[in-house]
C-alpha cells in the first residue's frame, strides 16, 4: 500500500499574494498539481491533502484526493497529525511539501523502494554550505540518528554538509505510533516532523537517508523569485525532453511547453512559441514564431501564420 500526505495549509505569506501559495500558477496548472501527478504516476493509492488557508479552493480544484483540515498551523508534525483517515492503513506513507513541485516520479519511486527494508527514508542533499538547512546526523553504521535545525548545530554539526531535503517515506505504523510521542517543547510551541527521525532511530528502528542526485528537484518556493526559479526549472526541463526526442525547438528559452503536450518527430518550433493544455503536435508541422497553441491538435499539412491563437479543442488540418 502507498500513501501520501501532501502539506499545503499555509497561505505563503512571502508570496505577498492572497492566493494560496501552492495554487500559483507554474506553465499551465498549479503548483500543487504536478506533485500530485507525481504521485499518480507511480500508483500511490491514496493521496491526502492537509490544508488550511483557502481549503474551499484547493478542495473544489482537486476533487479526485482525500483532504484533512488543519485549522491552527502549529507545525509540520501537527498537519501530518491530521491525516488520521491512514491511521490504520499498512504499507508505506511519503510526506512532502505542496511548495515543491519540480519533483520527479522516478525520485519519489526511489523513495518506497528504498524504505521497504527502513521505517523512515528521508531525502537530502549534500550542499557546499549547509546554510539554514537541518543538518543529517548519521551514527557508525551510517544510518540517520536524528536531524538537528541549523539554529540548534554545534559547531561540529554545522560543518555537515548533508541538510534535509524536506521528503519523508514511513512505514504508515511507525508514522503514526512515532506522531504520539512528539511534542512542541521548543521556542516555535510547534510540533515538528522532523523530530520523529531521532525518535525513530532511539527506538531502534532502521532511519535511512537518500541523497538525491539533482537538487533543484526538491526546491521549495516561499516567494515570487523562487516561483520564477522552479518555471525556469520546468521549462527547460520539459523543452530538453523533448529535443532529446528529435523536436526541433529553435529558441528554447523563449519556447513554453505543457506537461500534457504531445509532438511528433520532424517538427520544428520558432522562437516565441507557447504550447500548452493537451495540445497534439504531429509529426512534421512547423509552428512559425509567436503562436500560441492551447488544447487543439496541430497537423503537418496546417498553414499557420506567425503570432497566430488557436485555443478551445481545435483541430487544424
């Protein structure tokens, strides 16, 4: 059994926008949703959403997942509490950030294979300056025994250069038998996730660490700058799938390309050219510079003239 627990009740005050951070737009869709993708593309069977600011929203434009509440945001190990709907569930449960949306399947399917043999998994990286982040503290048997925030190093802890990348997998029992015994003794008065990786590991209990290969797929977005910094990412993420595919893009950096777009092979695209939605490229068109192409198919034999909008389920022949 695979469970997720997606953390989205805050609203992202440093976005300095009334809406909900995680419903900010990235291409064509919100950022909640290609983590939710993600997560389907690697058949997580039950998906929860712990959310707060603007619940009503996020809840009507994700009808397909479950939803828990989390009415005071009294910390990170707090929202994962509120998920008491997998309480009695087997199997693994992942926990990641709704702000994090670079993520990619073939990483979160590292994560449940790996932490079949561990009660916990939990990504890191390894950074030149370990900065701000929590450092990951290993015992001699290079497991992890527990994750100390920065504020809280020693001096030797602080010269760790592996930090927590912010993405937990749990057997789902240890989770919640582990969730009982965490507490908010601390300045913050807040429960904290990351508590339960010392607790875990006291207990005797197998605590892994992944590290993961690209950083920037863990990013997490607090402000417009780093909404800009993860658009960047998915684009040229995206763009570089597809000329590795044989698609001719001319300009990739001003070229925009959907999740859910489709070219075929011999297709050229000119600079200034966005393609979004479900939208069919076939093989040999050329879209010519500035067009902008949402949710309609494009065929080879198509005239299209420059700086051209074809939207609503059209179909050009």
């Amino acid at each position: 059994m695979r469970n997720a627990i997606i953390l989205a009740a805050g609203k992202g005050t440093r976005m300095k926008s009334e809406l909900n951070k995680v419903m900010h737009p990235i291409i064509d869709r919100p950022m909640l949703a290609y983590i939710i993708e993600a997560l389907k593309a690697i058949h997580v069977e039950r998906i929860i959403v712990v959310v707060g600011y603007q619940a009503e929203s996020i809840m009507e434009a994700f009808p397909d997942v479950e939803f828990a509440i989390q009415a005071e945001q009294l910390g990170s190990g707090h929202a994962v509490m509120q998920a008491t709907m997998l309480e009695s569930e087997e199997g693994e449960t992942l926990i990641i950030n709704g702000d994090g949306p670079c993520i990619q399947p073939e990483t979160l399917e590292k994560l449940y294979d790996m932490n079949k043999e561990a009660s916990l998994t939990l990504l890191t990286s390894i950074l030149e300056d370990g900065a701000h982040y929590g450092r990951i503290v290993r015992n001699e048997e290079g497991n992890v025994s527990m994750i100390v925030e920065a504020k809280d190093c020693t001096p030797s802890q602080k010269e760790i250069r592996e930090i927590n990348a912010g993405m937990y997998c749990f057997k789902n029992k240890d989770l919640f038998e582990a969730l009982k015994l965490l507490n908010n003794d601390n300045v913050q008065h807040e429960y904290y996730l990351t508590d339960l990786a010392s607790i875990l590991s006291k207990q005797g209990k197998k605590v892994q660490g992944l590290v993961i290969e690209d950083r920037d797929e863990v990013m997490g977005i607090n402000d417009c700058l780093e909404l800009y910094e993860a658009y960047q990412w998915m684009k040229d993420h995206i763009n570089t799938r597809w000329m590795k595919e044989g698609v001719q893009i001319v300009d990739p950096k001003r070229t925009v390309i959907g999740k859910d777009v489709k070219i075929g092979h011999d297709v050229i695209i000119e600079p200034g050219v966005s393609i979004l939605g479900s939208s069919v490229i076939d093989d040999y068109a050329h879209i010519p510079p500035n067009c902008t192409i949402s949710d309609s198919h494009i065929s080879k034999e198509m005239d299209l003239n420059p700086s051209m909008t074809i939207q609503n389920d059209t179909t050009i022949e």
